[in-house]
C-alpha cells in the first residue's frame, strides 16, 4: 500500500502544485508585479527599475526565489507582512513605492497564490541596488508615522448591496490593479487624497487621467464597449492610444485578464463618484500658420506618414491621434514625455512603439510640434514652451 499511496500523494501535491501557480501567475497580472520589479532590459522579477521622487531614487527589490538576493526565504507570514502592509523581514519598513496601501485590501488567499507563482520562476542571483535618498527620507523607521497617516490597513469588505459583478470589479481596481497608486491626487506627505479617488494626477512626470463617472473630466461619456477595449487593448475608438505607465500597465497587466474582469472593472469605474477635476479645457482659436508654421512643417515631415495629416493613423488605431487624451491636454504633460522618451505598447498584433524625438529635434522644435498637435486634433491651445523641454532634457541626461 505504501508505494500506492506515495504516488497518490505525488499525484496530488503535483496536481496542487501545477493549480496554485497557474492561479498565481494570474493574480501577478493582475497585480502588475512585473512592471515595477523589473529593470529596462532586466530579467523579469529580478528588481532594480529605478522609481525617481521628489525625495530621491528608489530601486524595486529582486524577487525571484533566490535565497541570497532575493525573496526564496521567506515564510509565508513573512510574504504576506511585506505585500499588505509593508514590512519586510526582520521589521524592515518597505517604502510606499510598494503599493502595498492598496494590497492591504488583498486577500491572504491571492497574496500566498501570487508567492507560489514567484516561487516557480527562476531564481536569479542580483544584489539589490542602494536607494539614493537624503535625510530624513532614508530614515526608515519614520515610515511608521507616515503608515499611521496614509495607510488604513483596511481588507476589501464585498459590498452586499452590489453584484458580484460590481464587487469583483472594486477588487480588482482598489486591491490587485492599484488604479489609485497613479490615478489619485497626493498629499503633501505623497500619500493617497482622501475624498479624491481616481480624479487624475500627474506621476512619475505623466498625467494619469482622471478615471471617474464625470462626463467632461472623467471616463462617463465613455461607452462600455470603448472603456473595455481600451482596457484590453490600448485603443479604442476616438480616444487615441494608451501611453507611458498606463501603456506599460496594459502591456503588462491587463490585456491578460479575462473579458468577465475586464466587464467588471468597467461596471466599478462607472459608479466611482464624479470629480471634476483634470486639465482646464479651455477651446481656443487654432493657431494660424505664421505662429504655427514650424509645428506644422515637422509634423507633416515626421509625423503624418503613422498619424496621418487627420489623425487618424495610418494601417493601425494605435496610430491614431484624434480624441487622445494627451493631444487634448492643453498641459501637454504627456505630449511632451512622449516626444522626449517615446512609448511602446505590446497589443494582440504584436508590439506598437513611437520612438523617441528628443536626439533629432532642438526644444524650440518639440515645443512647435507639441503645440501644432494640440492644436489641430482638439482645437485647444498648448502651452508647451521650449523651456520646458529644456528642463525635460536636463533631467534625461542626469539620468543616464
């Protein structure tokens, strides 16, 4: 009997095995672990992409299962303390670059799901990279403090007046995918405005829009159909392409989920309450072609044979310009990262990327063409200055 029973328990703990990383894998999508603990051009999960803050530079942690450098040690309680409230081993404080104020409202269930995933890749020998920042910010323990203030602790609570539907879709928006991390203003100690969720923030240099039910700043005069096939895939029509972080969230996180979770975060975005808050859309004058000459001579040169001189990109939506939130946004927060870095988007036909304009263009240039794009696909005014992509540059090169 022994041997007949040790196979039957090898089949299970394997049949075990084989399910829980499967779940895992899932859940570490939908949590978009890999976009954050993963370098440019890194091994996945393997750390050291870089998170520059106003208080300094912070490095995400390896956490692959290697035993020296990285997570193959830790206990489940271990796991569990460091993703719902920011603790790591022997009491160690995680900085809130670690979203772990919205993981709090993740399940014990989902957290230990997403370890037996990690714990099946390859363990990849990195040292973590030392953060870079000043005092007092590189005094860990103050993050008790801020915790105290910023951080609720709080588990996800099902609504029981809702649908299963609706519940699952707040889950997965306020607990797994972390929409608030990007899409909520911050306070003056960088934690979460209460009262604010989801009204849009500018992160990391992006514009996160605001993602809420209002009908001129948010998401509410956006379709069903639209919002979830800009969530799986980037695009959607009259609303141009997904960029930076939120491009990187799509690549990375959710053209994985299922159309059902896909539906139900949509069915959660629409009940969020209106804020009425985003860039002033203000609808100015066109400018004309004295003032805009330039801008238009390098679009037309550079840009309009993917985008097309109507905007409307060229083979592929992902192309398209027209109704863009960033060629609407009088700011041009957006216009101006992508000009200077350029953006990339993996989609169901393979990966789309507009490259970087910042090495062939002076800021005088960039500044004409930002201005020029605004103008003509949203009839709005842009303020972009060649400053400012002066500034942009500087940055870019202290960087590297």
């Amino acid at each position: 009997m022994k041997p007949i029973l040790a196979a039957a328990l090898s089949i299970f703990c394997a049949a075990v095995a084989n399910a829980a990383p499967s779940q895992g894998e899932y859940l570490a999508r939908a949590a978009d672990c890999v976009a954050c603990h993963t370098a440019e051009g890194g091994a996945p999960y393997a750390g050291g992409r870089a998170f520059v803050l106003p208080m300094g530079t912070i490095y995400s942690p390896n956490i692959t299962p290697d035993h020296d450098t990285g997570v193959g040690d830790y206990t489940d309680d271990e796991w569990v303390a460091a993703i719902q409230h920011g603790i790591g081993r022997g009491g160690r404080h995680l900085y809130p670059a670690m979203p772990y104020t919205s993981y709090s409202r993740m399940t014990r269930k989902d957290a230990l799901a997403i370890k037996a995933y990690i714990f099946t890749l390859p363990p990849i020998h990195k040292d973590n990279e030392s953060n870079h920042l000043g005092f007092p910010f590189n005094q860990r323990w103050g993050l008790r403090f801020w915790d105290m203030v910023n951080a609720s602790g709080r588990a996800f609570e099902p609504d029981s007046a809702r649908s299963p539907e609706w519940n699952r879709g707040a889950y997965l928006v306020q607990a797994l995918g972390h929409c608030g991390e990007c899409h909520t203003p911050r306070n003056w100690m960088m934690g979460l405005k209460t009262g604010q969720d989801l009204a849009g923030a500018v992160q990391a240099g992006w514009m996160s829009y605001n993602i809420t039910s209002d009908r001129e700043y948010g998401i509410g005069a956006w379709s069903d159909a639209d919002l979830a096939q800009y969530l799986s895939t980037g695009t959607a029509p009259h609303h141009g392409p997904a960029s930076g972080p939120m491009a990187d969230a799509i690549s990375n996180s959710l053209r994985f989920l299922t159309p059902q979770d896909i539906h139900a975060i949509v069915a959660y975005l629409r009940t969020v309450p209106a804020q009425q808050r985003g860039p002033e859309i203000v609808t100015a004058a066109r400018q004309t072609d004295a003032d805009n000459a330039l801008g238009a001579h390098i679009f037309e040169t550079a840009c309009a044979g993917c985008h097309l001189p109507n905007g409307e990109g060229r083979q592929s939506p992902w192309a398209a310009l027209a109704g863009s939130h960033s060629a609407g946004d009088p700011a041009g927060t957006n216009t101006l990262q992508i000009l200077m870095h350029g953006s990339e988007l993996q989609t169901p036909t393979g990966l789309v990327f507009m490259h970087s304009f910042a090495g062939s263009y002076t800021d005088e240039e960039l500044a004409a063409v930002a201005r020029y794009v605004t103008s003509q696909f949203s009839g709005r005014k842009d303020e972009l200055t060649a400053a400012e992509f002066g500034r942009a540059r500087v940055q870019v090169t202290a960087a590297k």
